[in-house]
C-alpha cells in the first residue's frame, strides 16, 4: 500500500488536547485522521451533522425567558407552590 503525507494547520493548544484525547484512547492523531478520512469516504458524508441551527436551551427568547424567570424568582414574584407527590416502589 502506498502512502502519502497530509498537511493541516491547527492551532497548537487544539492539537495537544487532541494528541491528549486520542493517547487516552489508545491511539494517535494519524490514526484518529485516518479513521475520520475512511467514515467520509464509507457514508459519503461528514459522519456529524453540520448546522447553523442554534441549541435550542440556548436561543435568544429562551436565554430571555429565563433570565425572567430568575429574576422573578429572586424579586418573590410569579412563584407558584406545588404540592409533592410521593411515589411508592413497588
């Protein structure tokens, strides 16, 4: 089998923690590469999802909404008791 060399700029500090990942998992950064480059190859997509898409927990109107929700309850207001509910094993 011949082989080549692939060339990739990374940022240092990104490489040691990944040289640090893949020694905990008994591996190294080339064998890592290559097992990344045969999952593109073998599903003919990234094997993860790529989006532009937001978490949800962390959109605009839900960080807003909870930002409400504590300051509510740290002002007394808007607080609703519960009662508990106790659940036996069976």
């Amino acid at each position: 089998m011949d082989y080549t060399t692939f060339s990739v700029r990374i940022e240092s500090d990104v490489k040691k923690q990944f040289d640090s990942f893949c020694e905990a998992v008994g591996m190294n950064a080339s064998t890592a590469f290559n097992m990344f480059v045969r999952a593109v190859l073998r599903e003919r997509r990234l094997p993860f999802d790529i989006t532009t898409e937001v978490d949800p927990f962390y959109s605009e109107s839900n960080m807003a909404h909870l930002k409400k929700v504590i300051a509510d309850a740290k002002a007394g207001i808007n607080m609703h008791e519960h009662e508990l509910l106790e659940v036996e094993d069976e």
